[in-house]
C-alpha cells in the first residue's frame, strides 16, 4: 500500500473572511441589509430557546414578510421537521432557483451543520469550537454562483468574498468564568470547555479568515492540541469537563456487547432488561416526547393519523433536565392514559404532551416547535 497526496479541487478551496460582532443587534441588522440585497442568510444560533428568540424578533419587527422566514431546530416533532427540512433544502438547496433564494432568512441551531447540502449568500454565527465553525462556513457560498444567484459550473463565483460573522464576547486576554456574557449564556451551557471557545476566539482573531485547506489543521491543531495557553479560570473548567468525558467512556464501557460471545444474555455486564433503554450516544441523558390527542374515550392518537409510523413520526426528543424542569407546564394524559401507551408501544420511559388534533397548542407550533416557556 502506498501514499499519495491528493490536491484539494479548486471549487472547494476557498477563503471565508472572520468578522466579529458583539451584541445581538447587530446580527439582525446584518440580516436586514442581506434581504434588502436581495441575498438569503443563515443565523446559526448554538440553542433552541436563543433561536426561537432571534426568529422572534424578526417576527415582531416586520422588515422581513413572514413568509420570507424560516426557523429550524431540533424540538420539532418528526413530522414537521421532515416538512422544514424540505423547504430549507428548496431555499438554500443547490438547485435552488433565485426566486426562491431571495432575501430569505433561516434561523436555525447545529441540525443545519451536517448533511444537508446548503448554500448561503451570507452567515452569522453564535462563538462555537473552531471544528464546527469550520463547518458552518461550508454552508456559506458553498456552490459556485453568478452575482445574481445563479448556479454556474465554472469558477469565479462572482459574489463578494464570503464573510462569517462570529457573535462572541469582547476579546479578554485573561477573561474569567463569566467571560461569554449575557449574549451567549447558552453557549457557556452547550459548550462546557470554554477554554475551547477561548483558543478558538484567539486563533481566528490571529488568522482573520478560513482558508480551506491551508490553515485548517493549524487552527484545529491550535485549538485542540492547546498550544495557546488559557486563563487560568477557564482551563479549570476545561479540566472540569475532560473529567466528565472520562465518566462518559466509562458508562460507555459498560454498555458495550461482548462481540467474542455473541448474541447472548452474557454478552451485556446487565442483563436484558426490557424497562431499560441505552442511548447510542455519550453525553446528557435524553427522553422521548410524543405529541398526541385525547378522545372521549381517553384514548391517544398521534398527531400523525395517516401512513406508517405514525407514533415516531409524532415523536421529539429532549434533555432529561429540561424535560424534568418544565414538564408541569405542559397538558399531559392522565397516567393510566400514559402507561396503556407506553406498554402498547414497548416505551416504558417515553413522555405523551397533549396538543389538538391538528398538531397545534400555545406551547407547540408547526412553526416554532415546542416552547421553553409555554405562555400562562
């Protein structure tokens, strides 16, 4: 076997232009001078409660036609989720006409960073680990375009330079635990290794710009490989959270199958219990959500009444936190409702919230998703 450098194709180098703002703000009026450009923007905010905010605003501002906005995120039953991914990819999809491009706004969290072909004439970003910032800014300019918006095959795009604007703090060379403020609370929660975050402002403010791929293994490698020391205060809470991916490994080790015995009660250090369920994935405890109605029969139906699946397609999850905080301020079924459900659908921890059955309550909306806060 031997090795060979490869080049990188010419329409995927590219350099994407860092630019740093600091209130909310002005990220909105970044977006206004987009759509009046006629340009289409992403907002990539790093939770679901400050993304519901930001499409919000907008919202109750009225620059922008409703029609024109979109929020995307991931407390959204199956169902309706399905339905704005189809329409962000007939937005901002590769083969999207200019029509539909124009002056349209997605507002959405890290569902966007991933497997969805997307292109976007101009980005905000929350601060975030420079390996998904990276990614983001993939989604920015990502296919080759005339000034207009038209899909052309050959290079130069004729847009101006791409520029990915970072919401963050005011740069602290020896910021403290409270340093991201009160714009980016989430993004404390979600991003615990803030000394990450910190080597990442740094890094970016050093180099100014993603250039693909020249610089990126020196800005992931800057960051990850700490060779930008950290205050002191935020390396402690580095520390703090390598500890708790330790923990993690070690829950993980314990939920492994033993491949050498094969499909066997002993292939488990637990056994086969049937009210237990494992997460396939390391991190904050999860529940499963389904939205469903109540007939006078007290029986449930999910919002999903037509073709197959219909229960999963009726079904979001959350933190187990955020679900045990909030819970009460939701409609639920009574529990002998709850446990015909959750003994008929084999869910023996799966949570049922009552909505109509068109799918709609004043905490839930095909719109917004499930509300942090459901009005009083």
């Amino acid at each position: 076997m031997t090795e060979e450098a490869l080049t990188t194709r010419p329409e995927v180098q590219r350099t994407v232009i860092v630019s740093w703002i600091q209130q909310h703000r002005e990220a909105l009026e970044i977006i206004y001078r987009a759509v009046e450009a006629g340009q289409c923007v992403c907002w990539i905010r790093n939770t679901v409660d400050e993304a519901r905010e930001g499409y919000q605003q907008l919202l109750h501002e009225k620059r922008i036609p409703e029609q024109d906005l979109l929020l995307f995120h991931s407390r959204f039953a199956f169902t309706d989720r399905i339905a704005i991914e189809n329409k962000t990819l007939g937005w901002f999809g590769k083969d999207a006409p200019v029509s539909a491009r124009r002056g349209k706004v997605l507002i959405a969290t890290q569902v966007v960073e991933q497997s969805l072909d997307l292109d976007f004439d101009c980005m905000i970003s929350d601060l975030a680990p420079i390996d998904l910032l990276i990614q983001r800014a993939g989604r920015l300019q990502r296919h080759i375009r005339t000034a207009g918006g038209e899909r052309k095959a050959i290079l130069p795009d004729e847009r101006q330079p791409p520029i990915l604007h970072i919401l963050a703090p005011e740069w602290q060379e020896q910021a403290g635990q409270g340093w991201l403020g009160k714009e980016l609370q989430g993004t404390g929660f979600v991003y615990s290794d803030h000394a990450c975050l910190w080597r990442t402002q740094a890094l970016l403010r050093q180099y100014g710009e993603i250039r693909m791929p020249e610089n990126a293994r020196a800005l992931v490698d800057g960051v990850y490989e700490q060779k930008i020391p950290a205050p002191t205060s935020l390396q402690a809470l580095s520390d703090v959270d390598f500890g708790k991916v330790l923990s993690q490994r070690s829950v993980a080790t314990q939920n492994l199958l033993r491949h050498d015995i094969g499909y066997d009660r002993e292939a488990s250090d637990f056994l086969w219990d049937k009210d237990r369920e494992f997460s396939t994935r390391l991190g904050e405890e999860s529940v499963d959500i389904y939205l469903a109605w109540l007939d006078e029969e007290n029986e449930l139906h999910p919002i999903v009444m037509e073709g197959d699946f219909r229960w999963e397609m009726s079904r979001l999850s959350v933190r187990l936190s955020w679900w045990k905080k909030r819970s009460a301020e939701f409609l639920l079924p009574g529990e002998e409702a709850l446990e015909r459900f959750r003994k008929k659908q084999h869910r023996p921890s799966a949570q049922v919230v009552l909505v109509s059955s068109e799918g709609e309550a004043s905490y839930y909306s095909k719109r917004e998703g499930l509300a942090s806060n459901p009005p009083g």
